[in-house]
C-alpha cells in the first residue's frame, strides 16, 4: 500500500536547528564585518539562506532514486565544469575556484560536486552484486572520486579535495570491506602522504608547517592560527559581546565572516556560546543519523550517512583549525561561514536527507 508524503513527514526538527545555526552566522558576520568593506554581508548571507531554503523543499519533494538514476550524466556534467573552472574560471587569493555569473554571483563547482558525489557513491554501493566490498569495486568507485579530487587540487583547493575523502570512508564502511584491504589503505598512507608532502605547493607546506609550530614565523604563515589561537581565548566563558571582541573588531583576526569565523563567534559569544553551537551541529548531525536509520532502502541509508559524514568532517577540520588543533584550511563551516556556493550546496544536501526521510513510508 503507498502512502503519499506531505509536509508532516519533513524534518521540522532538523529544520528548526539549521535556521538556528545560520542566525548565529548572520549575526556573527553582521558583527565581524561592521565597519568594513564587506559591511553589506550579513544581508546577502540572508538572500543566500531564503534561496537554499527554496533549494532544500525543491529537492525533497525530488524522489531521490531518480536523482541516482541520472548521477553519471551528472557526474561527468560535475569533471566538465571542474575542468572550465580551470581553464576559464575566476582567480582570487591564489587560486582559481569559481566560475563568474551575471548578477556578480561566483559558483564554486566543487561545492556542489559534493553532491553528485554522495549520490554517485550510494547508487554505486547499492547496485553492488555481493555483500562485501571487493577489491575492484573499491578500485572502481576511488578512481571515480579521485578524478575530481584531483581537479579540485589542481585549482589548487586541496582542503576542499579532502572533504571527498570521508564520503568514500563512510560508503566503504558501511557496505562492509575485509580487514586486509583497510590494513593495506593504511600502509599505503603511511607511504604516500610523506611523498605527497613534497609535491604541495609552498604556500600549503608552510601552512603545515605554521601548524606545529606557529612561533616560528608570527608575522607570516603563522600569523592566521596565532590571532585565531587568541580569540578563542579572550572569549572566556560568557564572550565579549557582539561586536565589542578586540581580535575581530581591531582587525587583527583574518576573514573573521568565513573561514574563521568560528574564532570571531568564540572570542564574542565565550565558552557558553561555542558549547551551544556544537550542540546544535550534534543534534544536526544526529538528526541526519536518525533519518540514516528510518531510510526505506540501502540507497537512502547512504545518501544520508554521506551528508553527515561530509558535516562532520567540514565541522571538526574548521574547529579544529581555529583552535590549532588542525592545520589552516580554506574549509567553510556549514551554515555559518559567509558564502552563497557552501551555503546552497549545504542546503541542497540536507533536502537529499528529507528527500529519503518523506519516503520511509513509500512502498
């Protein structure tokens, strides 16, 4: 018997924590951008959350196995616009990551090539003939994240690279892999990635190099983490209040509204705000688990356990990164950093989850 959906089987929970969480960030880079040139942010942030909000009931009202019907279309549609990226696309701060539109809109396509990713990656677990993952299997699906990995290194954007990995991990988890091949992936990190430190740009060895030991160089590479390293501490437990925090006011904190705005958000809100934050990334994330667990088919568990395991990484690598605990990446932090690409690409995953959560019950 089929059941149609309607608006009681969205997520209003879930809804409610993302409004929540994307509040604190307009509010936060209202307060980090007072007086600057990015002055106006804090009401295009609010533009981008009303279009996502828009993005997000369009895809869940989107049956999402004809999503994976069409994922290799869309796939090499994704390596296409990677590839223009390069060859066309805008350049700023050192790399070229985006793609210029009318309207003075800059798309980066790697955001949304997330997406067609966790798709691409639960279509082709799901139509696997046996119960564990063999050897050409992993082969297979890692050449068809690696592709556009690699591109998205090349422009160079090396942190957003890894945000593919723990899409792949979770996948290959959860369709299970003997123990033997998850041995072998560990030697072959242990050699590869002190080769693939030689073959970073200079700007992204001195990053990790400015992580170990950011007094090395204070004024140059280690200056970000160091301003950063002193929000978060002059924060306290209750913050300095909005717009009154010394490190993002007097501009000695970078890009307080983006990839640091966790830092502004701590050093103005103290320890009771971050642990308020985090708690609602941990309802979020659970709340992704949950509809993971009530999905009607295999296809949607990974669907959803890819969104998640895509947030979490994005969360702790920019949490830990602002409180050194991680090298400096230009990873966003889901719903709060300033940008209309993370803020879209966000929202366009989270109605992949209520896409699969409308039709637990449709046989």
């Amino acid at each position: 018997m089929q059941r149609t959906t309607g608006l009681k089987d969205f997520d209003w929970t879930m809804l409610f924590i993302v409004l929540v969480i994307c509040g604190l960030g307009v509010l936060q880079i209202f307060s980090a951008t007072l007086d600057t040139g990015f002055q106006g942010s804090w009401w295009k942030q609010m533009i981008y959350i009303a279009a996502g909000l828009l993005l997000m009931w369009i895809v869940a009202n989107i049956d999402y196995h004809a999503l994976m019907t069409h994922v290799y279309p869309l796939y090499i549609t994704s390596v296409v616009l990677l590839i223009a990226v390069l060859l066309v696309g805008k350049r700023a701060f050192g790399s070229t990551r985006w793609i210029a539109l009318p309207g003075g809109v800059h798309l980066q396509v790697s955001e949304f090539a997330k997406i067609v990713v966790i798709l691409m990656v639960a279509r082709y677990l799901t139509e696997m003939r046996t119960d564990v993952l063999e050897l050409s299997d992993l082969l297979k699906l890692s050449g068809l994240i690696l592709l556009p990995m690699a591109l998205i290194a090349k422009e160079p954007d090396l942190g957003t690279a890894l945000t593919y990995i723990p899409i792949l991990a979770v996948g290959v988890f959860l369709a299970g892999m003997r123990w033997q091949y998850w041995a072998a992936i560990a030697v072959i990190a242990l050699v590869v990635v002190p080769i693939g430190f030689t073959s970073l740009q200079a700007y992204q060895k001195a990053r990790i190099v400015s992580f170990l030991d950011p007094e090395r160089d204070p004024q140059g590479t280690g200056y970000q983490l160091i301003q950063s390293k002193i929000a978060v501490g002059a924060g306290g437990t209750w913050g300095k209040g909005v717009t009154k925090g010394s490190q993002t006011q007097l501009r000695f904190l970078p890009v307080p509204h983006t990839d640091f705005i966790f830092s502004a958000f701590a050093e103005e809100h103290g320890f009771v705000g971050v642990m308020v934050a985090l708690i609602l990334y941990f309802v979020l994330l659970m709340q992704i688990v949950q509809n993971a667990q009530t999905a009607p088919d295999r296809a949607g568990m990974y669907v959803c356990m890819g969104v998640g395991a895509l947030l979490l990484f994005h969360i702790l690598v920019n949490v830990g990164m602002v409180v050194g605990r991680m090298p400096v990446t230009g990873i966003p932090l889901p719903l709060m950093s300033y940008g209309g690409s993370s803020i879209w690409s966000t929202f366009l995953m989270l109605g992949l989850v209520n896409s699969v959560r409308v039709r637990r019950f449709v046989n």
